[in-house]
C-alpha cells in the first residue's frame, strides 16, 4: 500500500470503526497474495448501535434514547390507525348484534355494559382526561405571557388557526350529512380531512337528547333507553366526521376573574361554577384540512364563506 491510497483509507474511515481492519483491507487488496480486487466493498454501519458517539447538536451532546427516531413515529401512527380500525370493526359487529337482540321478542332486557365490556369498546370517559389537557393546552395558548386572555379576534384567531384539537370536545353544528349534525364527542385524532371522535352512549350521544336528570329522570331514561335510542347511539365509540362542508363548535373554559389567577382554578369543576365562564367558537371544517403537524407554519386570512354547506 502506498501513499496514494489515502483516499480510499479516508473513504473506509465512515464505514468501519477500526483502523486495523481498514489497514488489513487494502494490505489484501494490494499484496501479491491477497484477493487483488479491482473494487472495495463499502458497508453500511448502524449508527443507532451503543458503541457509537453521542450526536451533537448546537454544542451540546443528546443521548438517543431522548431522540424520537422516525421509525418510531412511523410505528406509533400505525399503532393508532390498527387501533381505530379495530374500534370500527368491533363497533359494526356489537350493532349488528343489539339489532338482532332488538328484533328478538323474547328478549326483555339486554345489558349493553357487559356487551361492550365483550367486544371492547372504547368508552367515552376513558378521554375525558384527555379533554382536560386540551383545555390546559389551549388556556396555555390564548393566554399573554403574564397569564392574561385578550379576547379580541386579532388575537385569538390567529391563535386557533395553528392550534392543535386533538383532546377537544367538538359538536357538529351543521353539514351536508344531517345524520352527523348534533353529533358531539373528544377528538381522538385530528387528521387531515377528518376528525375521528369517541363519543359517549345513550341520551348523552348528541347535544341536543342531554337532560337535566333527577331521581324520576334517571328511572324514566334507563327505561326507555333502549326503545328510544338507535343501536349506533347505545354503543357510542368512534366515529368519523369530514371535515368538508361541516361547522364545528367547541368551548373554552376560563376564569371569570380579570386578574385570570390560575392558582384560583378549580380543575375539576364544571360548566355553571361562579368562578368559571366559556367561550364558544364555531370552526369551518374546510378550512382546517392540513395535518396538525403542518399547521403551525399556517397564516390566518381572511376567506368568503360562501362554501360552508
């Protein structure tokens, strides 16, 4: 080997580790007696492997184990797309099966709960905590830097343009599909041309069957549940709303107080509290057809409205 061969030793330098073995490559190579081949096989090393160095970035070491590699993303989204699809199958199987229950006389009472336990259905309080780390997220985000919501439109639309909605508790207020309208639930995902929402069961399905129930409510719903709600409404579960042509409406919580002290927040208190208020926002579905990912690089402008149903 001569000196004319530093190229090729700096070439094998990004593809093996040790220099004795790259010494031993191009001795075999060049001797009289080794395999003499005309090319050099270069190989590829794994960088992910521990014996490799820590990636430096901006100065500063990162250990791979706080890196989220894209394989992992890649496998997390498919995760959660075999995930609904299995909810989706599921649910079409436990409908068709309380409709056969339904048309079944003989049958006087079936228990949906142990039915859903059966086919494992998601259930709608599994997200509900969810929810409270959307609303978290999204006082976070409509807030000044000294903790203070300006309610004015230059200030919040923006704001909401590049928010992100999975966790929030959304209402279909209008659509071409009427058999979506009224339909509420907590997004699951926020994909790009849908929303894919779990929504609760029963008289709690849409906005407008919720009741202030009593003592004599509660007898009276749990009677005639079965008969006055459809098979889809008892189950509940997932479900997927187009986002084209389909007004959204969801509500932020907020403190009444002007000073907006977050210590004086009540986490789990609900709608109706003297502390408490919500604002109510309507969104364009249309408008919001871009990954969530891709949004934050998004400008709010101005647009007719012209297309909403």
């Amino acid at each position: 080997m001569t000196s004319t061969n530093e190229l090729e030793k700096k070439l094998l330098t990004r593809c093996y580790d040790s220099n004795n073995e790259i010494l031993q490559i191009l001795n075999s190579r060049y001797s009289t007696e080794g395999e003499q081949k005309p090319t050099i096989l270069f190989k590829h090393i794994d960088k992910s492997s521990p014996n490799t160095k820590k990636r430096k970035l901006d100065d500063s070491t990162i250990d791979d184990e706080n890196v989220i590699s894209p394989e992992r993303k890649r496998n997390t989204r498919k995760e959660l797309k075999t995930y609904i699809n299995d909810q989706l199958n599921n649910q079409r199987k436990l409908i068709k099966k309380i409709k056969s229950l339904q048309r079944d006389k003989t049958i006087k009472q079936i228990d949906i709960s142990s039915l859903l336990d059966k086919y494992n259905i998601s259930k709608f309080e599994k997200f509900i905590k969810m929810n409270e780390m959307w609303q978290s997220y999204i006082k976070d985000l409509l807030s000044t830097p000294q903790g203070k919501f300006q309610l004015n439109s230059q200030f919040i639309l923006p704001k909401l343009v590049n928010a992100d909605f999975n966790g929030c508790l959304i209402t279909v207020l209008k659509s071409r599909n009427t058999n979506v309208v009224g339909i509420r639930g907590i997004v699951v995902w926020d994909s790009q041309h849908s929303f894919i929402i779990c929504t609760p069961r029963g008289f709690q399905s849409k906005e407008w069957l919720q009741k202030k129930e009593n003592e004599n409510d509660k007898e009276i719903n749990s009677k005639n549940e079965l008969s006055s709600c459809s098979a889809a409404e008892l189950v509940g579960g997932f479900k997927i709303i187009p986002k084209k042509y389909t007004l959204f409406g969801f509500e932020i919580i907020i403190p009444k107080s002007k000073e907006n002290n977050e210590n004086a927040i009540n986490e789990n208190a609900t709608h109706g509290t003297d502390d408490l208020e919500s604002l109510q926002f309507t969104i364009l579905g249309s408008r919001f057809e871009v990954r969530s990912i891709d949004r934050s690089s998004k400008k709010f402008k101005n647009h007719s409205i012209d297309d909403i149903l």
